[in-house]
C-alpha cells in the first residue's frame, strides 16, 4: 500500500523498511553528514533531520547545515534519488543552505551503497 510522502503512515511505513533492511553499508562520507532538512508544502512545514543517509522526524538542535525546499523537490532527490534533480535545483536557488555546506557537498560525491539503494527502492514503492 503506498503512502503520502511525508505523512505519518509513510514514516511509520520508512521506519520499518529501516529496521528490517539490516547494514546499509553507508559510506563514511554519508555518516559524517548531519543536516536539518525543512520540506515546505502549501499544507505547512515539514521538519527532518539526516543523518547516516537516513532521516527522522524533528529538527535537532546543534546541528551546522539546514537545507530548506518544496515538498516535490525533497521527493525527487530523496524518493526518487534523482541527484541531477537536486543539483539542478541547487543551481537555480530553489534549494536554500544555511551553514556548513563542505559536508553536504561531500557527500554528494559519493555513491550509496547497494543495501542503500536497494531501501531507497522499497521506499519509493510505498510512497504515493
């Protein structure tokens, strides 16, 4: 059954597909990465925080890098794992950074690992 992205039922849904797929083998580029992500949408704000390539609910405090975009653009980059998309979107200022940019730039850089892509997959097939 799919879900709306970024709904409750969706990050219940993410949560599992989390918890049952094991080592994800996340590079050490990915895990160095903390980034506060803020998905605006006309239905309000959605709150993230990443870290180690995966995302929860929630901003968190300390944390250098926030990244804020449209709720469509965050689907496309971290649903649809469209990187063109994301630094396409970059380029034209629909992607807003505050803070420590190297990190996030680094990270772009590196391929997921095959556990990762494998989750990123199954997430795209839940999401509505």
């Amino acid at each position: 059954m799919a879900h709306a992205f970024l709904s409750p039922e969706w990050f219940a849904e993410v949560d599992a597909l989390v918890a049952s797929a094991g080592d994800l083998q996340i590079p050490a580029a990915m895990k160095a990465v903390e980034v506060n992500v803020t998905v605006t949408s006309p239905a309000g704000d959605t709150r993230l925080f990443m870290k180690d390539g995966l995302f929860q609910q929630g901003h968190q405090p300390g944390v250098e890098t926030t990244l804020t975009l449209a709720a469509d653009l965050a689907r496309k980059i971290f649903v649809d794992a469209d990187v063109g998309a994301g630094v396409q979107a970059f380029l034209a200022g629909e992607i807003k950074v505050d803070g420590d940019l190297a990190k996030l730039v680094a990270m772009q850089t590196v391929e997921p690992s095959e556990p990762q892509k494998q989750l990123t997959r199954k997430i795209a097939a839940i999401t509505a």
